[in-house]
C-alpha cells in the first residue's frame, strides 16, 4: 500500500492522535516495522514517534523486538486487556456500590 492510501486510509477513519496512526499503520502493515520506517510511513517527525511508540509500550500495545523493531501486539491480546479492565472496573462498582 502506499503512503498517499495509507494516509488517506487514516484520514477516512477519523485517526486524529499521533498514537492511534502508529497504531493503526502497525497493524496494516502486519509486521515488524523500525521507529524510522513508521516516521517515512506516517510523515511524522521521528521524536514524535518514538516517544508515542514509549507510551503505546507502556500501556503494553506494542512491543519492541530484536534489532529496535516493534510490533503492535495481537488484537486477540488487546481484546483481552480490554474484557480485563471492564470486569475489574465492574468489580469495583459492585463493592462501591
């Protein structure tokens, strides 16, 4: 695919934050990409990218690999993470509440 469609594939999603687009071009790609090829991908500026792939690590949506790869992780684990923090959160309000 290349960049225009990807970007205009973004745009017609309504990708507005930078984290989302890394995300979302992760998970088109279907693969393991380099910090500098998401930054050519995206047109962003590397620092961008880099400090949103730090935040999307910590909240465990991607993962570096060998070599400073990263990939996003697997839908089946952010549907996972996802049924977790609603049944904790429901656990909460049934003790509050």
């Amino acid at each position: 695919m290349s960049k225009k469609r990807v970007l205009k594939a973004l745009d017609s999603l309504g990708v507005r934050t930078s984290a989302f687009k890394i995300l979302c071009y992760l998970t088109f790609k279907q693969g393991e990409l380099k910090p500098s090829e998401i930054s050519e991908g995206l047109g962003m500026k590397a620092g961008t990218v880099r400090a949103r792939l730090s935040e999307l690590k910590e909240a465990k949506l991607v993962r570096t690999l060998r070599d400073g790869y990263v990939s996003n992780i697997l839908p089946y684990d952010i549907l996972m993470r996802i049924y977790e923090e609603i049944r904790r959160e429901m656990k909460e309000e049934r003790k509050s509440g």
